[in-house]
C-alpha cells in the first residue's frame, strides 16, 4: 500500500535527518571533542567514536531494510522485512544513546 510505503520512507528520511544533524553538531558545535588526547577522554571518546559509528551503522542499516523490502513481492513479505530491519535499527539507536546513569560519560538528558 502506498500508506505503508509512505510510513517507511518517513522513517528512514528522519534517521538520515537526525543523523547529518548529529554530523553537523559534531563537527561545527560549540564542545570541541576533537582535541588532544581525546581518545583517553570518556565523553569524547563515546561521542567521537562510539556514539558516531553506531548512529552511521543505524543509517546504513534502514536504507538496506527499506530496500530489501521493495524488493519482495508480497506485502507480508514487505512488512516482515521492515519489521526485521527496523527493529535492529532501532536496538543499534537505543544501544548508541548515552542514558544517564547507565554510561559514565558524563552526559545528562541535555
């Protein structure tokens, strides 16, 4: 259904949306995490490196699900596609927020 197809392509567009913003933060934002030695440094380091990777990882992996299920012929076939996809994608988003208290990263809701 074209409803369907709209809702998929609503979500994927919002993960690259969200994900150039995290880019464009990162590289342009007032905390300079790229300094010397940022590698030792907690905050940094999870943002820099780990934080980054999972959150390009989430990109590539709904673009590969939502094209996978294009390619499937049926709609069940289509929907059991996005489901599988999207809810890796979305355990790799939630993997990658830095919940406060649960990562000592310093880094509180704001």
């Amino acid at each position: 259904m074209k409803s369907d197809k709209m809702i998929n392509l609503f979500a994927m567009i919002s993960v690259h949306i969200q994900v150039t913003f995290g880019l464009v933060m990162l590289f342009l934002g007032e905390k300079n995490l790229f300094h010397e030695g940022w590698t030792k440094d907690p905050v940094s380091r999870f943002f820099v490196m780990e934080h980054l990777t999972m959150m390009i990882l989430a990109m590539v992996l709904i673009t590969i699900g939502r094209r996978k299920a294009e390619n499937k012929e049926t709609p069940a076939a289509k929907h059991k596609a996005i489901l599988i996809w999207y809810s890796i994608t979305l355990i790799v988003i939630l993997a990658a927020i830095p919940w406060p208290g649960l990562r000592n990263v310093g880094a509180g809701w704001y």
